[in-house]
C-alpha cells in the first residue's frame, strides 16, 4: 500500500520484514509528505487526490508512481517510489500508519514471486518402484504359467485370477509402511545426534538422498562464512592502515577537530572565509591528517544506518523524551541498516572517534571526540542498487553551510567516476587476495547554483512515468564526474568454525562443490582461496565477460586446453554461456574439482542446480541461509538450510535444517550412509520374505496337479507378514556397517555408495535366487519328510518358515544391537505361544513328538547353512573396503 500519514514526527517509520525476506534489520519507510503535513487525520477524507500506481510485477526493489492532489491551487505533484510503500506481511515496528492499498491477493509482490515447489522423491523409492514393477510382471507371469500347465481346463480365467490371489504377496505392500517407518527412525536419530544439535528434518521422504550425493551447492554469505563485518583496512594511496594502526587515524581525527575548535574560538567571526580560500585552491598537496579527517568524515556521511536507541526502562514514552533530551549515551545504541558492510564501517568510526548519534529523513548529527554535535542536513539521498553498484547522498554542513557530494561503491562502478590515479585498481586486487570486501569512497564538493540546478532536473526525472529509472539515473550521472577519491576501505567476513577441513572432507568423499554467490568475483575467488574450497596447487581460471556467441565460443575454447583447474564465472557470462553451449558448458565445468559462479541470482541458482540433475543425472545437494537461496533448496534433491544471521528462510524451505556448516559433514558421512544401507537393507529383505512363501506356494500348487489352493490359510499369513516377522525385519533400520568414528575418518567409504551398488537389479536377483531355494527347499523338504497328514506338512513348513526368516535376519545384520537380540526372541516367543491357540492349523499332539522337531531342524538348516557358508567364503575373499579398515 502507499504510505500516506504516520504518527511518527519525521514523517518516516521503521518496518520488520524479516517474514518475507529474511533479513533482521529494519527497512525505514518515508510518508508522503503533502498527506503527512496535513493538519488532522480527518482531512485525509476531505481532499481531492488520486494514486497512479504501475501495473504489478515481480520485481521488489522497485515502484512507479506519481500521488496528485487537485484541489490545491497549483495542483500537488509528488512521485512515488519503493520507500513510500509499505508491503504485505510485514510488522510496523514505531509508531501508527495510515496508507491506500494499491495491491491485493495475486498482485501483491511476495505472492508473484513465489514458485510452486516440486514433491521430492528419493532416488532409493524409484529403484524400488522399478524393482516392484519387475515383480509384478513376475506375478502375472507365475499365475500364467500355472494356468498352461493346467491345460487352460475348464473355466481357466477363473483359474488365473485365483493364482494371481494366492501369489499376490509376491508384491510387496508392507515394503511401504516399513519404508516410511525406518524413515521417520532415520529423522529421529539426526535429531537426537549429540554432535549435531539443532538438526532438524523437516522431510520424512529422503533422508537416503543423504547418501547418494555427487555435487554440493553452496551459498557463500552466512553459509561458508558467518556473515559478520569487521573492519579491517584503510588505504589513502600512500599511506594504509590496518587492525595494528587504527590508533593513530584516531589521534590524528582527535587533533583535526581540537584544531577546528581552536580556530573556531580564534576568530568567531572570521571562521568561515578561511575554509572557502582553502577549498578554492586544491593544487596543494594535503597533510595526512587532513586527508584521514577528510576520508573518515565521508565514511561516517555516507552509509543509509540508522542509530537506534533502546531505552533502559522500556517504556515507550520515556524513548520520546530520551530523543527530546538528545540523551546520546553509548551503552544504549545500536545501529540499523540493511547491510552488514555499513553497520561495520559506521561502527568503526566510532571506535576511532566520530560517532553518528543520530538520523532522520532530513538530518544527520555526528558526536566529535570532544563531545561537540556537528549537525548536517541530508539534500538527497540516491539508494544502492545492484545494477549501479554504488550509493551517494548530497549533504550540507549547518555550521558552514557548504554543500558535499559523497558517494561510495564497488571499485569497477567507481573507477571511472573518480579522478584519475595510480593505486586504486592495484590496492583493490591486493585486499580482494587478502578476502577482503573492498569499497571505494570519494567525495565532489558543490557550490549552491550548482546544486540548485541539479535539484530542479533531479525532480524533473523523478516525477516522469516512462523510464523514470533511466532518466533519473542520466541526472545523477551528471554529478559523478571527476569526484576526489578519499580512500579504499576493506571489510572482512570471517569464515564459520571448522569450514576447511569440511569442505577438504567432502572433497575426499568424491563430492564435488559448486558455489554459487551473489557476491562480486574478487571476494568469492578469494573466499574460495581462504576456505580450501580451491586447494594451493590448483590454477584458477577465470571466465572472461562474455556477451555474445563468438566471444563465448572462444572463451570455452580456452577453458577447454586447461586441466584440473577451477573455473570462476560471473552471472551473466553462464547466462550467454547456457543460452548458446549449454551442453558443452556443463559437461567442462562438471570435469572441474570446483566451480564458483558469482553474482548470481536466486532464479540462476535454482537454473543451475537443474542442469545439473539433466545432465549428469547425479543426485544434487543445495545449503543455503537467506531467503534468496530457498529457489535453489526447493530445486536440489535434497535441500540443506542453516538457520544464520539472515533470518530462517531458509531453514524452513529446506529438508534439512542445521545450525552450522561443519555439522553437513556428520550428516551426509554418517546419517546419509546409514540410511541408505539400512533402508536398501529393509527394502529388499521385505522383498525376500513375500517372494519365499510365493515360491512355496508354487511348489505346493505344482506338487498337487497345479490346484489353485491356498498353502496357508487365514491367520497364518496375516500372522507372517506382521507378529511373527515384523519386529526382527524393522530391526535392521538400526544396523551398521561402519562405525560413525570410522565413517568420519575416511570419506572415501561415501564413493563407494553414489555408485548404488547396495541396491541394484544385481543385489536384487541374489535376494530372488535365495528366496526361490528357500522356498523350494522348505516345501520339498516337508513335503518330502510328512508321513501320514496334510495338516503336518503345513505344521512342518510353517515352523521351518518362520525360522529361516529370523536366521536370514541375522545372516543380514552386520552390527548387532541390543534391541535385534530382543526383536529376534520376542518373534520366536510371540510364535511358540501361539502354536497353542492354533488348534485349526496345527496338531497340537504332533507338535510336541520329538520327531517334529528333527524334521523342523533338519528343513531349517538345510535352507540356511549354505548361505552362511558363502557369506563367511565371500567376506574373506573379496571384503568390501569398511571391513578392511575395520580389521
């Protein structure tokens, strides 16, 4: 809506909007001022006016309009941009405002911007739908085959449908329900993992995706680094300071204002001329003291902070007065801005001696190291914005009213607007090696008809609805011409705890890494540098701009004669790059160990993250932390957020959401081993066990002229797939092949498992091979063993069944737990105690005669012997890599 009145006195007010972008700092929104100076709040219904607004878009940085009052005697005219609207889901955080809805529903911004995220599905469920589509060609297969050896007799459709019943558990439906509840384990132990708190699953679908990753995305602000700004460099040209010197920039900024004072109490009178004669003669060559005043002054102007103040007793009427009284003590204030960069630089100033005490729309009051109040007032302000990479605001000194351009910005928008000299390109290379996010400060003194003129067209532009953005940016270039450069600041932002050797462990587990940033090339190349995401050795090569075919098709030429080196590209070079070659683009950048886009945009991350999942085919991973990562989480097969400085986004947007970068290690290492093991385990035991007693089935059918009847009947088969099995068969969610500590010191186990080899239609045939032997043996040997009843065939095999199932349990587990040895009994207990309810199925005077016994033994050991003697034959000839570290 467009703002129109406030309760606040500066015709401005704060608003929170860390719900609908994540960020904490607070957005400060401006009033328009023909409505805000109007008397009482009732006169708003008493004038004449209209709202022009643009139609709706997606873009949220920006607004065009224009507000008319009519019945004023000129006609009022004032345009309308981004900072007089006030957007939807966002809390007011000082005091009232009244404004016109201008966007509702489907129009709204956040709404425009959203995008329908897809349902994930883990690689591990699509292998085992292919394997369950297999068995059921396998059912209808059986079922046919057992019709034609009838003989298609009689009413032989009736025939077929009775065997595609009674082989129905070939298929396995239980496979599901065990699937998803050894699922929701797996999320319960991330959880609970002492090592990582904080995790959260926020998915109960793929947590095995944990396992089979091949690339990981990465943002780099608050994700590989923690988004926290110190100040670390000042450079003048000649002369730079570091953390070690900020002492003496403070003592010279001290003894520049002592001076300015002693001249001011000299001559009260006389104060002013001197300082224009000065001005008016640049040629000569400034002292270092000036030039720090000169430099730190500029950096303490020009920035959009606002100091706010919390007052002690946290009554909101006390904070009114606390203003009124000017009551600037230090304890109390902190700084709002919408960048971290800022809130560094103004900080530092402090530190060193000048402190912005306190903002509005119009003035600025900064505290000098004598405690004096220097009062500047604010004539306009132009906002950073991506495309121009720099920021300005024209000021006037009250106390000698002169008027300054200050301007700030990234050195390639800077460069060409400063005066020329030797040191900036060379200075801002050397801090961006050193990981140091550089801006470049210079300043343009103006005289007030040059001002005044400026201010006339300035207005002029911004009242214009057809490419006001254009026309506007045209007035202000005007002004940025041969501007004096000040100084060079640079701003670290330190890596988060442990970032190097996770990324050196990911890297040995073949995982390969991609960082994609929005940040500019210089910082993200040395961030890759610092964090080893690059090792030393490696050559970077760093992808040229390019903006057409030719120069595209040149530049992966070059790419292409380089080997082993990590390629480094700009945002809109892989646009042109994918729009021409995407093929050829992708297949050289995934050769690479490592790859770093920068400047790119959310909808450039989560293009990237698809192209890859079409092209390789791997599985993707993307971790992110701001709200303009959540596209490329909600793309990527498996999404990671950290909840960091930059609000919960993208926690909440992801599958998984953990407080730190080092934690994914643990996760993918061992949660992500476990839970591919495991449920590959599960999954294909459950198959096992519906595939054994549909070979009996057959055998029986077979043995007895291929009648369609059932083997086991009624509770017997409800009692197999649940009471009797179920515990010992869920049971192996809790297995492992490798101890965590083991997993963690060699990576290189997590090769082994992207390659899918645990579950795959070899495994699977195994399992069908040693279903149908089971089966076969089980069957013939009960059948082969009965001696005068039907009824102790079923007895027999039933028994020998059961057992097999939990021997074949054992012969699966590679880690015993405590909780598989009472699984295991409380089967065998939970089947013994009931064989005395089962009169229908069972003899119970049978059952008890030694010779049931033998024949049960004799059946079950047939069946599982020879599996254990190839498991033991097998694990000393060819042991898989974990058991060899294990020895």
């Amino acid at each position: 809506m467009v703002f129109l009145r406030t309760s606040e006195k500066a015709g401005s007010c704060f608003i929170r909007t860390d719900q609908l972008d994540g960020e904490t700092d607070w957005k400060l929104k401006v009033a328009v001022s023909c409505t805000q100076r109007l008397p009482a709040l009732g006169d708003l219904f008493s004038i004449s006016a209209y709202v022009y607004a643009q139609k709706p878009q997606m873009d949220i940085h920006s607004f065009e309009g224009t507000f008319t009052r009519e019945d004023s005697d000129p006609p009022v005219h004032e345009s309308l941009s981004i900072e007089n609207t006030l957007w939807a889901s966002t809390i007011v955080a000082s005091g009232t405002v009244i404004g016109v809805v201008i966007y509702t529903g489907k129009e709204t911004r956040s709404v425009m911007n959203t995008s329908n995220p897809k349902n994930k599905v883990g690689l591990l469920d699509l292998e085992l739908n292919r394997l369950t589509k297999a068995l059921f060609l396998a059912l209808v297969a059986l079922s046919v085959v057992m019709v034609t050896l009838q003989g298609f007799v009689g009413p032989w459709y009736r025939n077929l449908f009775r065997f595609l019943l009674l082989f129905s558990y070939i298929i396995p439906i239980s496979l599901r329900v065990n699937l998803d509840m050894g699922k929701a384990v797996y999320g319960w132990m991330m959880m609970k993992d002492e090592n990582i708190p904080g995790t959260v699953v926020r998915t109960s679908t793929i947590p095995e995706e944990l396992g089979r990753l091949v690339y990981l995305l990465t943002d780099k602000t608050g994700t590989l680094t923690q988004n926290e700004m110190v100040f670390k460099r000042l450079h003048l040209g000649t002369v730079s300071y570091g953390a070690d010197t900020m002492d003496e920039i403070q003592s010279h900024v001290r003894d520049s204002y002592s001076q300015m004072q002693s001249q001011a109490g000299g001559n009260n009178t006389g104060s002013t001329p001197p300082r224009k004669a000065q001005s008016s003669a640049p040629k000569v060559r400034k002292s270092v003291s000036s030039r720090i005043h000169e430099a730190v002054k500029a950096i303490v102007l020009c920035h959009n902070v606002t100091p706010v103040y919390e007052s002690r007793a946290g009554v909101t009427g006390e904070t009114e007065f606390a203003e009124a009284d000017q009551d600037f003590s230090d304890e109390n204030r902190t700084y709002q801005a919408s960048s971290p960069d800022e809130v560094a630089l103004v900080q530092w100033t402090e530190s060193v001696g000048l402190t912005l005490v306190s903002r509005d729309l119009t003035s600025m009051q900064l505290k000098t190291p004598s405690g004096q109040v220097l009062s500047f007032c604010i004539l306009q302000l132009f906002p950073f914005t991506s495309e121009s990479k720099r920021m300005g605001i024209i000021v006037r000194d009250e106390s000698t009213a002169e008027i300054t351009f200050y301007m700030k910005g990234a050195d390639v928008a800077m460069s060409p607007i400063v005066q020329y000299n030797d040191w900036l390109e060379e200075e801002c290379g050397n801090m961006a090696r050193e990981g140091l996010r550089t801006l470049v400060v210079a300043k343009k003194a103006l005289t007030e008809e040059q001002y005044q003129d400026f201010e006339s067209r300035y207005t002029q532009a911004k009242l214009s609805m057809h490419d006001r953005s254009l026309k506007v940016a045209a007035v202000v270039e005007s002004l940025e011409r041969e501007m004096e450069l000040l100084c060079l600041t640079g701003v670290e932002d330190q890596l988060q705890a442990d970032v190097r050797p996770t990324l050196e462990m990911l890297r040995n587990a073949g995982i390969k890494i991609w960082m994609l940033t929005g940040d500019k090339l210089e910082t993200a190349t040395c961030i890759a540098k610092s964090s080893h995401l690059v090792s030393r050795t490696q050559d970077i090569h760093i992808f040229r701009q390019v903006t057409n075919r030719g120069e595209a098709h040149l530049e992966l030429n070059a790419f292409r004669r380089k080997h082993d080196c990590a390629l480094v590209i700009s945002g809109d070079s892989l646009e042109v790059c994918l729009k021409y070659y995407e093929h050829e683009f992708v297949e050289l950048a995934c050769q690479c160990p490592a790859v770093v886009c920068c400047r790119c945009s959310p909808t450039q991350k989560a293009h990237i993250v698809t192209l890859l999942q079409q092209h390789t085919g791997r599985r993707t991973c993307a971790i992110g932390d701001g709200g303009n990562d959540v596209s490329m989480i909600q793309a990527a097969d498996c999404g990671i957020g950290i909840e960091g400085k930059e609000g919960k986004q993208a926690s909440l947007a992801a599958d998984f959401s953990i407080r730190q970068f080092r934690h994914i290690g643990r996760l993918l290492m061992v949660h992500g081993r476990n839970s591919y093991k495991r449920s590959a385990a599960l999954g294909q035991f459950v198959m096992h066990r519906g595939l054994i007693i549909s070979t009996m089935q057959a055998v029986f059918s077979s043995v007895f002229y291929f009648a369609s009847v059932p083997l086991y009947q009624g509770f017997l088969m409800v009692g197999y797939a649940t009471i009797y099995t179920m515990f010992p068969v869920f049971s192996l969610v809790l297995d492992q092949d490798v101890k965590p500590e083991m997993a963690m010191l060699y990576p290189e186990l997590y090769k082994d498992l992207t390659k899918g080899r645990s579950l795959s239609f070899k495994t699977f045939l195994i399992w069908v091979l040693i279903s149908i032997y089971q089966g076969g043996i089980l069957m013939y040997g009960a059948l082969v063993l009965f001696e005068s009843e039907f009824v102790h065939v079923v007895a027999i095999s039933f028994t020998a069944l059961i057992l097999t199932e939990l021997l074949m349990v054992a012969l699966t587990v590679r880690t015993w737990h405590w909780l598989m040895v009472v699984a295991e009994f409380l089967s065998l207990g939970c089947y013994v105690s009931s064989l005395a309810f089962l009169n229908e199925y069972f003899d119970v005077a049978f059952i008890t005669t030694v010779a049931f016994l033998w024949k049960v033994s004799a059946i079950t050991v047939v069946s599982c012997l020879p599996l254990y003697v190839l498991k033991y034959l097998r694990r000393k000839l060819s042991p898989p890599s974990y058991c060899k570290l294990a020895s």
